[in-house]
C-alpha cells in the first residue's frame, strides 16, 4: 500500500509537472510570438552584458541568428568595441539598479532611444537587464529640420506654455530682446512685455488657452534686457495640443517693427505738424487780440502728443522781468510758484534768458540733470515736467519773450520737434507784429484826425 501510494503521488507529480510545463512552454511561445512582432529591439543580458535572449527586430538588425549571439558580449559583438557605449542605459542600470534611459548614436551614424530595465528576483536582487531600443534615427532627422527652419527662420519664433513660460526660442528673437537663452527660460513673456500693452495680450492668449480661438495676431510692445522698448506685430498659434485636442504649448512669430512704427508716427506728426500750422495761419489772418491768439496757439501746441504744458511770457518794459500772459495744457499752479527773469540773478539764469539774450531756441533734454534749471527743477519734476525748450518771439527785430514748450518725456526735443516749434514761433511773432502793427496805425490815423 506504501509503495502503491508513493507511486500515485509520483505518477500525480509528473502529470501536474507535465500540465504546469505546457502553460509555460505556451506562455513562452505566446511571448515569444509579441516580442518578435515589437518594432523595439529587445534583448537580455545578464551584469557582465553577455546576451541570454534577443527578439527577432534585434536578430534582424544585428545580422545574426539567436545560438550564434547567446553568450556573446553586447558591445563588442555589436559594435566592435572593448568598452560599453557611451551613455549606454543597460550599463548606467547595472550601476544603478534602476531603469535607466538614454538618447544614443552608434558608430553606423543611427540614433536609438534606449531603456535598461532591471530585472528583480524573489530575493530582491537582480542579475539580468532588459535591453529595449528603438531607432528613432528618422525622427532625429525631422527634428533637425525642424531645428534648422527654427533657427534660420528671418523672423523671431518663441515657444511658450499655458503658463506663459517660455519653452524655446530662435537666436533670432534673442538677438531682439537681448536676453540670452539661458535668461529666457526662466521667464515668462508677461516679464518682458511692456505693462500697457500686456491686459489685451493675456486677454487673447487665455482665449488661445480655452480654445476659443486657434491664433490671434497683435502689435505690441517688449522691454529690452538694457530698458529699452521695441514694437512687435506678432501671430501667436496653438501648434501642440494634446490627444483630446487640449492646448498645450503655442508658437509666436515674432516681426521687429520699430521702424515702421517710426516711420508711421513721422507720417503722422507730419500730417499733425501741417494741419496745425495751416490752423495757426488762419488764426493769425482771423486775430483780433493779441492776448487772446497767444492763448489760441498754445492750445493748439497741447494738441502735439510730446507736449504737456506750455506758456508765453514776455518782457515787462524797463525792467527784467518776463511775464506769462497765456499758457494751455497741464500747469497745476506752476507759473504762479516760479519767477523767471532776464538778469544775472539765479532765476535769470534759464532757458527763457538764453532764448531771449541769443535769439535761439534753447533746449533742457533732462530737467533733472541739467544745471541751468536748477531754480525750478523740484517744482517741475513734482508736475511732470521732463524736459522743456525756450524759443524766442520777435516784434520789430526785437526779442520781446519767449514760447516755453514742456514734454513728459526726456528728450522730447530732437531735430524735427524742435523745426516744428521754431516755425510755430516765428508764426507767433507774425501774428505779434501783425497785430501790433494794427494796433499802431489805428493810433497814427486816430491822431491824425
């Protein structure tokens, strides 16, 4: 009974080990049949690279058949080396013990995105390596194209996320705005946009976010490393979005147009400068009072966007004082707080003297630097007054006052800004002799009769 029961329970054994070893032999095939069927190249190796296992993909690219490779040493079969590869993840995960990735090229000049995946035993140590490699060789070199159309691109292209972080950038766009790579990467493009243009630009691109609009263009301004403001017109797209077609990263492409710009604002003053001297000349043929024209014209002169305040003053007979006698614009009681003259003292000093004593405008480009404002400067600067320019009026061949012109800007007064006041001076006093001359013959006809 003892032997027959024995013999059961071996006859038993070698039923369930014949059963159990089909369900491996089976689950070996069916592994087999979907590694041979991955696009991956997938082998096994154990600490010292010797190759235990390869699938048909890596049979196929290495040339040889699977006895001839088992036992062979990875590099130096494959690659004929005496060394692991550079980089090599299955080498990097054997030091490590972890899964290990890695972007290498192999000396035949392809490029393979590798993964070294350790394997574990029930002992919580492991000794073989999952070797897993795909050639990405033809997307490396849609990449490059890509990179050279990115970086040879005439225009300024900027990549940027949901969050305004800048992801990428062409040397283009960084010779623009000055800042290097490395700098930009760390910012997001609010950073450098200039503050009045930044609500509508936010406003468009979290539309752009939302998927209420695939792209929006817009002329704005950028803040320079050194300060310094640029104008931009820009198309902003949504190029990468996610599988549900949620947005992920967009692309400005970004046009200096600075000197557009400047050329549009010359049009413009020019269009500006003609239509206020042709007004000018209408109010000196119409002027009745004297007063009341010098009242007119610096009205108009407010109207010119560098402009915040001006004033007239003139020479107050047998004595140094310059009176105003009309002003427009931003003045806040300024004129009632300063005292300008024409002689040797502090206040005599200025640019209303110099204009009147050389009979040439002249320029203050910086109020808060300039020493010949001294006397006025803290009044100025507590208005807004940035920079200002005196230029002389004329009665008779006489310099009889001055027109004072102040800018919110510093160095409002270039070339072309200071031939436009000029000319509106000499209108001025066109207007002045005119009026005058009226005024005196009327007298010489009223003492004839």
């Amino acid at each position: 009974m003892e032997a027959l029961e024995a013999f059961a329970a071996t006859i038993g054994s070698a039923l369930e080990w014949k059963e159990s070893n089909k369900k491996l032999e089976e689950e070996r095939k069916l592994e087999t049949l979907i590694f041979d069927n991955l696009s991956e190249l997938i082998m096994l190796q154990d600490h010292e690279h010797r190759i235990l296992y390869a699938n048909k993909p890596a049979l196929k690219n290495i040339g040889v058949n699977l006895p001839y490779l088992i036992g062979k040493v990875c590099y130096e079969i494959i690659y004929k080396r005496s060394n692991p590869c550079e980089g090599c993840p299955v080498d990097k995960a054997i030091h490590s013990g972890k899964t290990e990735e890695q972007e290498i090229q192999t000396p035949n000049g392809r490029w393979w995105f590798g993964v070294g995946v350790p394997i574990i035993n029930e002992e919580g140590k492991f000794d073989k390596i999952i070797d897993v490699s795909l050639d990405i060789t033809e997307q490396r070199k849609i990449e490059q194209r890509f990179k050279a159309i990115f970086e040879n691109t005439a225009i300024g292209l900027v990549i940027s996320d949901k969050d305004k972080n800048i992801i990428d950038t062409n040397h283009v766009f960084l010779q623009m705005i000055g800042y290097s790579k490395e700098e930009l990467l760390r910012m997001k493009w609010s950073d450098y946009t200039y503050s009045d243009d930044l609500a509508k630009d936010v406003e468009l691109h979290d539309r752009l976010v939302k998927r209420e609009i695939e792209s929006y263009k817009q002329e704005k301004r950028y803040i320079r490393k050194d300060g310094t403001t640029f104008w931009v017109r820009m198309t902003v797209s949504s190029i990468i979005k996610d599988e549900k077609g949620n947005f992920l990263y967009d692309v400005a492409a970004v046009e200096d147009i600075t000197d557009i710009k400047k050329k549009e604002e010359e049009i413009k003053c020019l269009i500006s400068s003609q239509i206020l001297m042709r007004e000018i000349a209408n109010m000196i043929l119409r002027a009745e009072d004297e007063n009341a024209f010098l009242q007119g014209v610096c009205g108009k002169i407010t109207g010119l966007d560098f402009v915040k305040f001006v004033w007239v003053g003139l020479k107050v007979p047998n004595s140094f004082k310059i009176k105003p006698v009309s002003s427009a614009g931003f003045e806040d009681g300024y004129l009632k707080s300063i005292k300008v003259t024409i002689d040797d003292s502090e206040q005599g000093k200025g640019p209303t003297r110099l204009a009147i004593k050389t009979n040439r405008p002249v320029v203050v480009n910086d109020i808060e630097t300039d020493p010949i404002f001294e006397p006025w400067r803290k009044k100025a600067l507590k208005r807004g007054y940035e920079s200002t320019i005196a230029l002389p009026l004329i009665y008779s061949d006489e310099v009889i006052g001055s027109l004072n012109v102040f800018s919110h800007k510093k160095n409002a007064f270039g070339k072309e800004e200071i031939d436009l006041l000029n000319e509106i001076a000499q209108d001025m006093s066109i207007g002045i002799n005119r009026l005058r001359l009226i005024i005196h013959r009327g007298r010489m006809w009223i003492s004839k009769k």
